[in-house]
C-alpha cells in the first residue's frame, strides 16, 4: 500500500476538509522532480476517461453556461454536479472504473445520493485531471480550451442539443437553491441527457486526441512504452525482486535504448527519492516515538551503519539540487537545510529541524502539526498510517528505497489504456 508522497499539486478546498496526506509538503517537490520525466500527467489519475470529462465540463463552461453560473463561485459548484454526474455514469451505465474515489458509487447501488459536504467521489477531476489537461496544452494556462477540442465536442453537442439544454437547466435549478447533494439517478431518466452522455463518451474522437497531445514527444512516448513494458513484466515475474520499479526502468531502457536524452531526469529522481524516503521514515518514527525522549530516537539513528547511510542519502539529494535553477524554491531550500544538516552528522539537529519543518508545512495550510516536541519528550497530537520500527529501519538501511513506483504505475496504465492495451 502507497500513502505518501504523490506526483500531484494541492487543492486548498480538500485541504480544508482535514487532509494529512502530505504532511511533510513533498507533493511540489516531486512536481518538480518527476515532471522532466512525465511533463503532464498526476500520479493520482487513474483513467483517460477523466481527461476526456474535464474537456467535456470545460466545453460546456465555454459555450453553454449560462451568465447565473459564471459568477462567484458558481464554475466550482457546476464543475461538482457535473463530476459527480460523469463518475456515476461511467461506473453505473457505461460500466468502466469511475476516475477518482471510488469507494462511493461501488459500495452503493444506482440510488445513491452523492453529498458534497462529505468525502465523495466528488473531487479527483477537479484536483488532479483538469492540471493535467492544462499542462498538457488541452486547456491553456487560463483555462481556456483547445480549439481542437471544441471541433470535437461541438458537433455532438448540436447534435444532442436537447440533452445539453435539459442538463444545463436542471445543474443551474440546484447551483442557484444552494443544494448539495445530487441523486443521478433521476437525472439520467431523462433520455436526451443519457443520449447525450454516451455520445460523448461511447466514440473514440476525444481519446485519440488525448493520445496524440500527451505523446507528441516521441522520446517521452517511449518512456511510457517502457513504464508500460516494466509493468508488464514485473507482473509477469512476480513482485519479490529486490530491484525496485525505477531501477527495472533503467535496466530496461539501458538494454533497449541507449542513447535515450532523458536518462539525466531519470538519475535526478533515483538520486533524490533516497533522501525524501528517508525523511517520511524519520517522520514515522517520530509518530512511533510518542510520549519518549527525542534523544532515544537520537540514539538509534546515530548507530555508525545508520548514520552513514543517511549521510550519503543527504549528499546524494544536495548533489541534485544544489544549483540547479529548477529547484529555487523555498520548499526546496528548506529541504536542503535539512540534508546540510544531516551531512554534518547532527542526528538530533536533523530531528529538530524536521519537526520544525513539519510544523511550517502545517502552519501554511492553517493546521497543526501532528507532532510535536514538549520539553523533550515527543507528543504525537494526531496520527496516519504508519510502519512498525523494524520495517522503517530497513528502509532507512536500503540504498534505493522506493516508495513512489506509482508515479510509474500511472505512465504505464495511462498508456495502455490509450493504446488499447491490457
């Protein structure tokens, strides 16, 4: 199971409901890192088919929503009922995995009523597939849509003018009453809205668009291919390998490609994943740490074997970073503080400024931190899912520890699903 960090950029309204996902802030740093390799797509999107719903909401903004909705908040509320319409309707009628957040629609019949006060289906599209659409140049940095798109979607939509007029109505009825709740059901009884919805997503036209603007750079189709491939074979082979996703990755490319220009995008993200690995395992054992000394902590980590491993992951991250105008953030910065620090073989300083860290990350999104430190004892004020010590000692003893494979996962199932391959 894979709990953190993720290839993806926060929404400030998820973040409001609780999320802890990423309570060390690694979500921008590894944007940073891992979009040399995969430019446009976010490690949480799990189907195209959710690309091709947020090109269909951003056609209906541009050329359907009426004036009531295009004030305030309005998009964002009409933006909500549509993904909720569109996740029901692939799982429900169109029988496919919805796009995000299932758990919803596949633990409820066709009933269901999705509530947008709770946590639902009702945020994926939103967070993750409409940033891939602009960075792929399917929107443009305003939000603006691809005319190829338009010259898609418009002829359909003429076509099925009365579906696009009886859905417009009926989401404009609940954005103006304030509602948050909707049961598709009852909407989809309407045929022209039903007819509507499979002729937008039954055909082909918009996948092989989305195919051909995240491929044209052949060099990066080809990284997907061998995400693809790797994949393929490590199912094939089994999971017991000690050799992890990334190192399969460069194995197979090396045999296949050698001249390939993007092995420096792919040594950046082995070099740097060591070291942020590390720092979600220090933070782990913090948790485990709860209501003991900092210095028991200081103690085990400062273990000659330990410590040396941790060193060079530092190194291994400030060899990467330092200089590189790509990483002048502040978050990057801070990070390299802590690796600095860490290379000088100040265990407890290390400590100290992760928790310091950790505070400021949860300070900028107006939370309090999950740990803290009270006269020198740890004080763990709330928890996530986390390892036992041994497990995250491995970890933190294994040269290439690899808990992003995911970022991986998702190149490789985009691609097959738009290649048609299983």
């Amino acid at each position: 199971m894979n709990t953190e960090p993720f290839f993806s950029n926060i929404d400030s309204e998820l973040l409001k409901q609780g999320s802890v996902r990423d309570y060390l802030g690694l979500v921008p740093v590894w944007s940073k890192i891992a979009r040399k390799l995969e430019p446009n797509l976010s490690g949480a999107i799990g189907s195209y088919r959710g690309l091709e719903a947020v090109l269909f909401i951003y056609y209906l903004e541009t050329e359907h929503v009426p004036k009531s909705l295009n004030q305030a908040n309005a998009f964002r509320d009409f933006f909500r009922y549509m993904e909720a319409l569109i996740e029901y309707y692939l799982h429900h009628l169109l029988e496919v995995t919805p796009c995000y957040g299932s758990r919803l629609l596949k633990g409820n019949g066709r009933d269901v009523e999705i509530k947008f006060t709770s946590v639902t289906t009702v945020n994926g599209l939103y967070q993750f597939y409409r940033g891939t659409c602009r960075r792929a140049g399917m929107l443009s940095s305003n939000w603006v849509l691809d005319d190829a798109v338009v010259k898609i979607i418009e002829p359909i939509c003429s076509k099925y003018s009365a579906g696009i007029k009886n859905l417009i109505h009926l989401i404009e009825q609940k954005v103006l009453a304030k509602e948050e709740s909707i049961k598709p059901e009852k909407l989809f009884l309407d045929k022209e809205i039903a007819n509507l919805f499979d002729a937008i997503f039954t055909p082909n036209e918009l996948k092989a668009y989305i195919n051909k603007t995240l491929y044209a750079d052949s060099e990066l189709e080809y990284y997907a291919s061998a995400c693809a491939s790797v994949c393929s074979l490590r199912a094939e082979q089994g999971y017991d390998s000690k050799a992890n996703l990334a190192q399969h990755l460069e194995a197979y490319i090396t045999a296949n490609k050698k001249n390939w220009p993007y092995f420096g995008a792919l040594k950046e993200i082995k070099d740097t994943e060591p070291f942020l690995s590390l720092l979600d395992d220090c933070f782990q054992l913090l948790q485990l740490y709860d209501s003991r000394k900092l210095s028991e902590l200081e103690l085990l980590l400062a273990r000659k074997n330990i410590k040396q491993l941790m060193q060079m992951k530092a190194t291994a991250f400030k060899r990467v970073v330092l200089g590189n105008s790509d990483y002048e953030t502040g978050r990057f910065r801070l990070l390299l503080d802590m690796a600095s620090i860490l290379e000088g073989a100040d265990v407890k300083a290390f400590l100290e400024s992760l928790l310091g860290y950790h505070q400021t990350i949860m300070s900028r999104r107006s939370a309090a931190p999950m740990v803290i430190l009270d006269e020198g004892n740890l004080r763990v004020l709330s928890k996530v899912y986390i390892s036992d010590e041994t497990i995250l000692l491995d970890s933190i003893l294994d040269n290439s520890p690899w808990k992003n494979g995911y970022y991986i996962n998702t190149s490789a199932s985009i691609y097959k699903q738009l290649k048609g391959e299983k």
